[in-house]
C-alpha cells in the first residue's frame, strides 16, 4: 500500500495573477501544501503537476518531485482537475510506477493542517473507501437563498419553502482542501464520486479556498494569527 500526493499548480491565473507562488507571510502559497505533505510522513512521493518551468524550480526548493510539466492541452484554465489526475497517474503507469492511494491538495487551501492530511488518510484505509473529499457545514443553508429576475427582483417561489433555521437539514459544501481516491476506483470512474465515498469534516476558518485576492487577504490573516 502506497500513496502519492498530486499538487495542482498551474502558472496562468486570472483572478490573481502567480496565485500558487504569491507570497503568503514570506513564503509561496505552494510551499504550505507541499511542507504539510512532507510532515505528514504518509506519502511515497509528492508530485507538483505544473506547465511553468519556474514554478517548478520552487516546488523542488520546498521538496516536492517534478518529474515531468504538464502538458499544454491541460495548462489552460479550461481543464478540469480530473484530467491532470490521469495525466500523472498515466505517466507514472508508463514509468511501471503504480500507487494504491492518492491525495490531490490545491495550494489554495493553505489552513489544511497536517493533521486533516493524516486523518483523512486513515478514514480511506480504514474503511476500505474508494474515495474520499473534504466538506465543511454550509454557511448559509439552501432555504435561504433566493434567485433573481432579469430586473433584479426577489422570485417569490422561493420564499414558499422557507423553514425555520432548527428544523432543517444540516448541509455541507465541497471546500477543495482534500480528495483522495483508490487508483483503481479513480481510473474506473473518472471521479471521486460513488457509493463508496466518504466525507472528512473540516471548520469553516479551515475551508479557505483563495480565488480572489478578498480571501487571499483572509487567509493571510487567519494564518497569522494561528502562528
């Protein structure tokens, strides 16, 4: 049984420009992710998927391997996560290098602890998943949100199913910290998602995924005031 961590780093981001090497409290953003990795002590091999030659050169200052740059069909900000997944797992494949285990973590999650790396690890392996993905609860539940017109106005259909806030279903959303999938599970189905997929609870203030420079800011100051 192996594992092999996959971090995402692409080097062309609109919202902020160099988003995966911005330098968050003296360090590159990429640096969090691959430093949790590597004090983590679970992974065989830490791999930055990346198109930048640069980007590259400092993912390996931190630790992590680069085997290989991205390919330019997958460098655009048209391609979905799951394609650089079988990109990676498909070259290591070729080099007659297979994993039982991987874990792909986006830099933009710089307040995943080291500690939700080991756990979520340990759910998988445990419970024989298939896959598993980090959530954290919903802010703000379903029934209070609204949709609006062309004119910006309220639809009233949606006021009819309000409830009160102690009567509905908790919900949780996606946070992007954490996925991890069997190999073979992955390579079948294309997705992390299937009868046998487990979610990992994280809080709110863990949850962070930089898009924008607003979080970018938050970010910077929750991990401040951590330290």
């Amino acid at each position: 049984m192996n594992f092999l961590a996959i971090i995402p780093a692409r080097s062309g981001s609109k919202g902020i420009p160099d988003k995966n090497i911005k330098q968050i409290n003296n360090k590159p953003l990429i640096a969090y992710t691959i430093e949790a990795c590597k004090k983590s002590q679970i992974f065989d091999e830490i791999i930055v998927s990346t198109d930048s030659a640069s980007y590259a050169e400092i993912a390996i200052q931190y630790g992590a391997s680069v085997p290989f740059l991205r390919s330019l069909e997958l460098a655009s900000d048209t391609a979905f996560s799951n394609e650089v997944i079988l990109e990676v797992l498909n070259q290591y494949h070729n080099q007659g290098k297979d994993f039982t285990y991987f874990m792909l973590l986006q830099p933009t999650s710089p307040l995943r602890k080291v500690r939700h790396i080991i756990e979520s690890a340990q759910i998988v392996v445990e419970k024989k998943a298939d896959a598993l993905v980090s959530v954290c609860k919903v802010e703000h539940p379903s029934f209070l949100h609204v949709s609006l017109d062309a004119k910006g106005r309220i639809q009233t259909d949606c006021l009819h199913k309000r409830k009160r806030r102690q009567d509905s279903v908790m919900q949780y959303r996606i946070n992007g910290a954490i996925y991890i999938a069997t190999t073979e599970f992955f390579m079948k189905a294309k997705d992390f998602y299937g009868e046998n997929t487990y979610a990992y609870l994280m809080k709110e203030e863990e949850s962070i995924d930089i898009d924008n420079e607003f979080q970018f800011e938050l970010a910077t100051w929750l991990m401040s005031r951590s330290e």
